[in-house]
C-alpha cells in the first residue's frame, strides 16, 4: 500500500537546486500538508574525482584541495536549502539532507534509513510546435528500475495541487502479480488524498485483426457442427463477452487487495485492446487522470532493461504525474 497519513510517514524530495523545481517543491509541499507528513529535502554533491593514474597505482595528488572543495559544496548545499525550508509553510515538519554521492544513489539510501514512503523527483520536458521530448531522465530511471520505494517522477512544468483539489488516478493491471502490487498503491493513495476515481486499466494484447480471425474460426466451427449454433454471434457479442469476462477478473482482484475500501469506491474499469503502451497513452488523453500509477515490469525486468515498454509520452503529458512501485521481486522479505 502507498499510504501516507501522518508525521510518522516521510516523502523524500529530490532537488538539484536549479530554478526549474519551483513546481516539483509545491507539488511535494501540498502532498506533505494534505496528508500530515514529513518532508525530507535531498541534494546530492557529486563525487569530487581526484585520483590519477601512475602506471598501476593510483594516487591522490589533490587530497588536500578535494576536503577543501567537499566541505565548501556541502555547506553551499545546505544553506541553500535552508533558504528554501524557511520559506516553506511553517507547520510542516521539514527536513534537509545532503550527500555526497550520485542523485539516485544519494535518494535510494536516504529513503532506506528514513523508512520512506515515496520518493519524488523531477524531470525536464522541453517541447516545440511539433512534439515534447524529456531531460534529466538518468536518474528517475535509476530509481524507477532499482529502488524498493515508490518513486514519483513529475515533470518539471507540472504542478499537482494535492490541497484543495481531488484526483483522478489511473492504475496499469496486466493481472499479474506486479499489477495487484500497483492496484494496492492505487488504492492507498486514494485512501490518501481526495480522489474522483479510480479509472482501472487493463490492456489485452490482441489486435482486432487477430480478433476478427477468431470470430470466423469459430463461426466456422458452429457451420461444422462443433460449437452450438448461434446465429447472432458476432465480433461486437465476442467482443462485450471477453470484456466483461476480464472486467468481472478486474473486480476481484479489486476485492483481493482490499475488500473493505473496495466497497465504497468510486472505480471505473476500462479494458483495452491492443498495444499497452499506446492504449495507455489513448486512454490518458480521453480521461484526463493527473496521477498514473505503474507496476516496475512496464519499465524494467529484474535481470534486464526494457525500454521499449516504457511509457514516455503518458508520462511527460501536462499537469500528470507517475508512480512506479516495486513488486515482490524488489521488496524480498518486506514484500506484504
């Protein structure tokens, strides 16, 4: 579950410290008040190189300058983002962090010692008259294929306002496993912060050509005498059955993973056909959900990267935000 509800829970922020996160930093604000939560600001300082080679050894001719230049950074740092934590609201319970390692690395072991409950970070989305394209993808990357927290990537020309606005939430189920862990998360955001509905997507990777190849194989069938006679069966009647079919599925697992909350809720199952990745986007752009929320196998396997799967284009559409969240592959004993 993806639930945050009190002090006791802690949203880690991200930021490089640039004048582009003025909108990821009140997103993540509104979030933290919405939900009574801890806020912990992170900026990494990247290692300072300084070994060089001679011959087979390595040495560090700089020592002396690098403990220089690593405290001058660090403290940099966190003036910084004390400036920022003293214009925040004051009823929030905020923190700083910096570290001095990579940003994904810097915001993974961070999450790790708080026991977080998300992480947030931003990206760039630069776009012209013909199509958007994304920047500073390296780290949201990292995170979403190797971290055990739920990670929310927001673009940085985005702002969600989690305070006084409800929210449609749309949720990817491929019916597997890694898709009951992100209908959990669905649920405890909606358990969260105010929602419209839960719009439930599922995608069933046939084509209508393969569709139709069906429906006449089994007219076929019912000429030759070997399925019951139906004269009005047709694509639209195979069509309505699979889909209730699936949708009846779709309420069950709903009910697995949790019955309670699963009955008042405000949820709208929407079965698709065809390729996810494009049913997905399609299906954005129709319902217009500002939170999307993932399993990791859209983006990567355990032993291997897929970007292929990746849904770009849903996730860098304006005023969206996305959530990628870890199954049993990734949480090992923790996983509940």
């Amino acid at each position: 579950m993806l639930e945050l509800f009190s002090s006791a829970t802690t949203i880690v922020l991200g930021l490089d410290l640039s004048d582009e996160e003025d909108k990821l930093l009140g997103t993540a604000v509104s979030l933290a008040k919405k939900t009574g939560s801890r806020l912990l600001l992170v900026h990494a300082v990247q290692p300072f190189q300084t070994y060089a080679s001679a011959g087979d050894d390595r040495v560090l001719p700089y020592e002396a300058f690098e403990q220089e230049t690593y405290h001058a950074g660090v403290e940099e740092a966190e003036q910084r983002l004390n400036a920022i934590r003293d214009r925040l609201p004051p009823e929030l319970v905020i923190d700083i962090r910096v570290c001095r390692d990579f940003p994904e690395n810097a915001l993974d072991s961070v999450a790790d010692e708080v026991e977080a409950s998300l992480i947030v970070c931003g990206i760039r989305v630069h776009q012209n008259k013909e199509s958007s394209w994304y920047g500073g993808m390296s780290t949201a990357l990292s995170l979403m294929g190797s971290s055990k927290f739920p990670v929310m990537i927001l673009p940085l020309n985005t702002a969600i306002d989690f305070t006084t606005r409800e929210h449609n939430i749309l949720v990817a189920d491929n019916l597997q496993e890694e898709g009951l862990y992100a209908l959990k998360a669905a649920l405890g955001l909606c358990r969260s912060i105010a929602y419209k509905q839960l719009i439930h997507l599922h995608v069933k990777k046939t084509s209508y050509r393969e569709i139709n190849e069906t429906v006449d194989k089994i007219r076929l069938a019912m000429i030759e005498g070997k399925l019951p006679s139906n004269p009005d069966f047709e694509t639209e009647v195979y069509l309505k059955q699979i889909k209730n079919d699936l949708k009846a599925q779709m309420g069950d697992r709903l009910e697995m993973a949790d019955k309670d909350f699963a009955q008042g809720l405000h949820w709208s199952p929407r079965v698709r056909f065809g390729q996810p990745i494009e049913e997905l986007q399609h299906l954005v752009r129709e319902s217009k959900p500002d939170i999307l929320v993932f399993g990791k196998h859209h983006f990567f396997r355990p032993k291997g990267l897929v970007l292929g799967k990746v849904p770009y284009q849903a996730m860098i559409e304006e005023n969206v935000a996305s959530i990628v969240v870890p199954d049993s592959s990734y949480l090992g004993d923790n996983a509940s």
